[in-house]
C-alpha cells in the first residue's frame, strides 16, 4: 500500500510574501492603470487562492483580461526574483524532510502559477525530496481536483495534506483525504484532522496518528 505526504506551499513551506510584495511592486510599476502600491497586509489576504482570482481581487477597476494580463506578468517576474533570491523557510524544514522521506513519498500540490514550485525548488536544493507536484497554473483546476490527480497518476492508495488555510481544509475534504493543519502559517481553520504548530512535529505527528487517520 503506497503513501503519501503532500504539502502546500505558501504558509506551509516556506514565507514569500515579503519577497513577493518586492518582486509585484517592481513590476506595477509598468502598468500605470494600476492604483495602488501592494502591502504584506494585503497580500496576506490573498495568498492560496488562484492567480485569476487574486487578479480581481487586486484590481477590480479593471476588466477580468487586463487584470488577468497584469498578475500572469507579476507571476512570471515573481518566480525570476525567488529563484535568485529565495524567500524564509520555516525552522527545521530540510531536518524534517529528511526524516519524512525516509519514510513517506512527499509531494507539494498548489494554487500557485507554473514555475513557482519549481523556484522554491531550484533556489533550495530540495527537488530530491520530492517525488511529484502540481499547480493551478499547470491544470486551471481546482486543488481539490490536482490532489486526486495526483494520487491517481502515483497510484498513491493513503495520503495526508499538510496546509493552512480553509482552503486547503476544503480541497481536502473534496479529495478525500485528511488533512493536517499548519497552525504557524497565514490561515485559520476551524476543524482539521491534526495540528501542527511547527513543521518539525510532522514526522512524530504522522508516526502516532497514521492509522488512527484510516
């Protein structure tokens, strides 16, 4: 029987928004039809969702197309300043993918654009540790809808998603699987299989509750 750990991304592996507020302010700057400087506030507000909808979300002065343009430009610049720059890795992420992979094929699943797994990816060296990842930008589906590809194309037969949104929680709950909440990162959520207030618990975490989850 084959298992599984996936993961989300932002919130869950690693902090960008800084790095991401940088990077988008940079590139507005070529559209002058755009109003307003973006904050870390204010992209806190954003982060899981897909790029089309953090588009009208930022921009709703502007038509679902011009808006779509703009973030697809700001997705592309983004991945070019993470794989050069990195963003912050949350305490003891290497550690414990070492100890989970001795253990659990791991796997990332995204709302994120094509390209931002793999600077996160390059930038750290962690491509090893993983075994398969999917994103929005790659399927325009929902999360939901990318885990349950990606447990059938690796024949995966139980697996755990480690996130730390409401979102995530749902796509969960759409897929069919447990789901582990991230309680460090930008999300709250009212009810989850788990908890984890640092992904250093994960490995221990996993071992004591595996079979309770199935």
């Amino acid at each position: 029987m084959k298992k599984g750990v996936i993961f989300d991304l932002d919130g869950t592996l690693w902090d960008a928004a800084d790095q991401i507020v940088v990077s988008w302010n940079q590139t507005i700057l070529r559209f002058p039809e755009v109003r307003e400087v973006l904050t870390r506030k204010r992209l806190e507000e954003e982060l899981g969702k897909p790029m089309d909808q953090i588009a009208v979300s930022l921009f709703p002065y502007l038509s679902y197309q011009r808006a779509v343009e703009i973030i697809n430009v700001c997705g592309e610049d983004e991945n070019r300043y993470l794989k050069e720059h990195g963003a912050v890795l949350y305490q003891g992420l290497e550690e414990s993918f070492k100890v989970l992979s001795e253990d659990y094929p791991l796997y990332i699943v995204s709302n994120c654009q094509r390209g931002y797994i793999e600077a996160f990816l390059e930038y750290y060296r962690f491509t090893g540790y993983f075994q398969d990842t999917e994103c929005y930008g790659n399927t325009q589906k929902s999360k939901g809808d990318n885990i349950r590809s990606l447990l059938q194309r690796n024949q995966i037969d139980r697996a755990v998603y480690v996130g730390d949104t409401m979102g995530d929680y749902e796509a969960c709950r759409q897929a069919g699987i447990p789901f582990i909440w991230a309680s460090y990162g930008f999300g709250e959520v009212r009810e989850a299989d788990a908890e984890i207030s640092s992904i250093l618990e994960l490995p221990k975490i996993l071992k004591h509750i595996w079979n309770q989850l199935f």
